[in-house]
C-alpha cells in the first residue's frame, strides 16, 4: 500500500514531527510505502508531488491547522481516499488509525 501524509499543527513544532514518526514507524512495521510532507515553522518540508499524491492509495491528514496548498489533494478527498486526524491522536494511536486508512 502508498501511503501519503501530511502532519501540522498550530506551532508547528513537536506535534507536526512526532506525529510523522508515528506514521512512517507504523507504515513502515507494516511494510507499506510512506511520505510524509511536514508543514510546521520551517514552512513546508518534504513537499509532496503531484503525481505522488495521485498514486498513493491513501491520504492521512494529522493536522490541527489548514494545510496550505491544499488543492493538490482534494481529489483524494472528494473521492473518499482520505482520513483526516488530530495529531495528538496520530501520535498516541498509529495503529488504529492505519488501520481505518486500510479500510478506504
């Protein structure tokens, strides 16, 4: 499985990495495909193309703040390919919610 994401939140410092971590040690125990694209003070690292996003069979959105450039997933979105959670929640759980990205 492709697995693209995008972490943020208000400060854009702890939480927007630890909850990268989160995804790519889980996606990565379960052998699947990840980036991550953070958007925190350093602005946006790890930037996601276009055409990466488009072959990835999910987006996981661990934000706590609007994602900028947001356009370049709203077909993932519209099509229902998307899970959207808090990143404090990412961090503590992983699992559960690869888990419910599996199941899109």
């Amino acid at each position: 499985m492709k697995v693209v994401a995008v972490t943020a939140c208000p400060t854009g410092i702890a939480h927007t990495y630890m909850a990268q971590e989160a995804i790519e040690k889980e996606c990565k125990k379960r052998g699947y495909e990840v980036q991550v694209e953070t958007q925190g003070s350093m602005g946006i690292e790890n930037e996601l193309e276009q055409d990466t996003i488009d072959e990835a069979d999910v987006l996981i959105l661990a934000v706590a703040i609007d994602v900028e450039d947001g356009e370049r997933f709203e077909e993932k979105i519209d099509s229902g390919k998307s899970l959207s959670v808090d990143p404090g929640e990412m961090i503590k759980h992983p699992d559960k919610y690869l888990d419910q990205a599996e199941k899109l």
